[in-house]
C-alpha cells in the first residue's frame, strides 16, 4: 500500500480560515459601477443590497481563503492579496490555480493546458514543463482576488 502525504502550503500563500455564521452583513451596492469620467446623476438612485458572504463565499464547504506571500504571479496577483479558492471547480486553461506538482508544497500558477505548462506571470520566475509522468494535484482554482489599494 503506497500512502501519498497531502503538500503543504508553500512560501507562496498561506491559508486564512474563515466562519459562515447565520446573518450575513449587507452592504449598499451600486450596481452600475462608477464612472471615471463624468457620472450620471441617476446613477445616485440604482442602490441595491449585497452580501459579500453570499457572492463571494456562497459555497463554504468547497471555499477557502489564502494569502498571497509570494510574487511569482507578479503583476497579477500581489504579495498581501487575498484570494477565494474553490475547491468545486476544475481547473482549465489559463485559470489559476492552488497547486503542487509531483507532492511538492503548493504554490500559486496559471494552468496553461494548450502548452503544457504552469506559469508564473512573473517574467522573473521560469515557467514549469509538464511531463507526461508528473503529478499535478489541484487543491483549488482561484475565484476572486481582494486587494488593499491603500
């Protein structure tokens, strides 16, 4: 009996827990958008409610959040994002996904199925041939990024 050992995260990202509670927390949601130009006076009266728990993480038992330590996905994703990860979806060409290759520790890299390849957007970092005996074992593909632009 061969017994594989689940990766651990890498220096890459690191896993934030998160709770879904009863009540969800609604904020004031414009779903318009906001102009960078010159708005529309209507646009002040298209208020709706959103709860950023139930777009974001509407399916808590296939969702979990990590923190981006690393920057081999420079300029896509920047060190202190913080992505939403489903574990429910696959992961197809150009998505980005939580990943280890051949039980290594999970890293972040864009799956590029027509070349066989996981790439870091990073220019700095090499890109990763995969061969027809690698592993590649998917913990998630990334939904949704939140950054702090302050």
């Amino acid at each position: 009996m061969k017994i594989v050992k689940v990766p651990q995260f890498g220096n890459e990202i690191e896993n934030l827990p998160f709770r879904v509670g009863d009540e969800g927390v609604y904020i004031n949601y414009f779903e318009g958008g906001v102009q960078a130009g010159f708005p529309s006076p209507a646009d002040d009266f298209k208020e709706q409610k959103l709860s950023l728990d139930e777009k974001y993480l509407s399916k808590p038992n296939s969702t979990y959040i990590v923190r981006v330590k690393g920057d081999s996905m420079y300029p896509t994703l920047h060190v202190g994002d913080i992505l939403v990860v489903r574990t429910d979806v696959n992961l197809d060409d150009n998505k980005i996904g939580i990943i280890s290759l051949n039980n290594t520790e999970f890293t972040v890299k864009r799956f590029d199925k027509q070349k066989n390849k996981l790439i870091a957007d990073n220019k700095d970092f090499s890109n990763i041939e995969l061969k027809e005996e690698d592993t590649l074992m998917c913990l998630g593909v990334v939904m949704q990024l939140i950054r702090e632009i302050v």
